[in-house]
C-alpha cells in the first residue's frame, strides 16, 4: 500500500486533490477500529509483546529504514514486488534477512520475549 508514502505525502502536499486522497485513505485507516467497535459492539483485540520504548524506538527505526530504502516493507514487498521490481525484490530479501536475524537474537540470544 505504500502508507509511509502516503502519509509523507499528506505532510507535504503536491496538490489539494493529492492531499485529499491521501487524507481520506489515512482517516479511513485510522476509523477502521471504530467501524468495527460499531458493528461488533467491541474494539479489535491487540497484544504487542512489548513495552511503549520499544514500540516507539521500533517506529523511529522503520522510518529511518523507510527513507533510505525507497519505501516501506508493504510498499516493497506488495506494491514492488508484483510489478517484478528488482529493486523491490531485493529490499524485500533484506527485510526478511533482517527480521529472522532480529528475532533470533532477541529470542535466542538475549532471551527477550
């Protein structure tokens, strides 16, 4: 879907109707839970094994891998990887490289979670 994408182009417009698509496809994601609070009487269940710091550090980190990977792993690994992006395919490797070797070091190594 590209949502870093999108929400960059709502911080810095090229246009009032760029802007008004983007707004509508973040508002529509942000609402989502509410919609389904409405139909189902209760909000969706999350459980994120992790404490505020880390979910935050982990925010500042995707953003900085972001900017200098071209995109975010969905915009990548959806998006790219369908139109036979080299590129994409790639960065899409790197990205899961990566999380198996995080998860392994946080799990196995420093017994985290």
């Amino acid at each position: 879907m590209g949502a870093t994408d999108v929400l960059a182009g709502l911080v810095v417009p090229d246009s009032k109707s760029d802007f008004a698509w983007r707004f509508a496809i973040l508002f529509g994601m942000m609402t989502g839970p509410l919609v389904v609070m409405l139909v189902t009487g209760s909000f969706p269940t999350l459980q994120v094994p992790g404490s505020s710091v880390i979910l935050a550090l982990g925010g500042i980190i995707v953003g900085f891998g972001v900017t200098f990977g071209g995109g975010c792993t969905s915009g990548q690994g959806v998006c790219g990887m369908a139109r036979l992006s080299s590129r994409s395919l790639v960065a899409t490797i790197t990205f899961m490289i990566a999380t198996a070797a995080t998860v392994y070091v946080l799990r196995h190594v420093l017994g985290v979670y």
